[in-house]
C-alpha cells in the first residue's frame, strides 16, 4: 500500500485527535512504549473494517457457479424474466458513471 503525503497527513490527524482524548499519564505510558519498541502504527477502528471488508472481497470467488447453472436453466426453459427495474437503474447509473 502507497502512502501519500496527504494520508500520511489525515492518519496524524487521526491519531492526534484520539490521542488528545487519552489522560496525560497514557500519553506518557504510549510515548515511552514506543521509545521502546521503535515505530508504531495504528489502524482506526474504519480503517480495520475496511481492510477485513477488501480481505473478504478479495477471497470471494468471481463466478457463483450454482447461481449461473440455475440463470442459465431458467433462460433455456423460457422461464428467466428480467428484472426490469434492477436493468433500468444499471443503464441509469452507467449512463451517468460515462458523464461524470
């Protein structure tokens, strides 16, 4: 992952706005631990979610293969019927994706 100068940015404003909530003591506590570990990154509560949502994305496989056998039977069959307003918001905000 690439960080750029501006989430370099963000992420301390991050940490300093949590830190600034935690007492005196813990902020000392918090810069001797670090002084002893060397560096330290910590990942918002947001940031975490985002991670295991794109970890889940990513491990899901591409093709629901009992979902395309089941579309597939049900167009042969002449029994599949097109969700007509799921297509018409599709068309919609891909008309509207090209323009923006």
């Amino acid at each position: 992952m690439k960080i750029s100068d501006s989430s370099a940015t963000y992420g301390r404003q991050l940490y300093m706005r949590e830190a600034s909530g935690a007492s005196q003591a813990d902020r000392q506590q918090v810069a001797a631990r670090e002084k002893a570990t060397g560096d330290k990154v910590t990942l918002s509560r947001d940031s975490r979610d985002m991670q295991i949502a794109r970890d889940a994305v990513m491990n899901a496989p591409d093709i629901r293969a009992e979902r395309v056998e089941a579309l597939r039977n049900e167009v042969k069959e002449g029994r599949y019927v097109a969700p007509v307003d799921k297509v018409a918001d599709k068309m919609i905000a891909s008309a509207i994706n090209e323009y923006v």
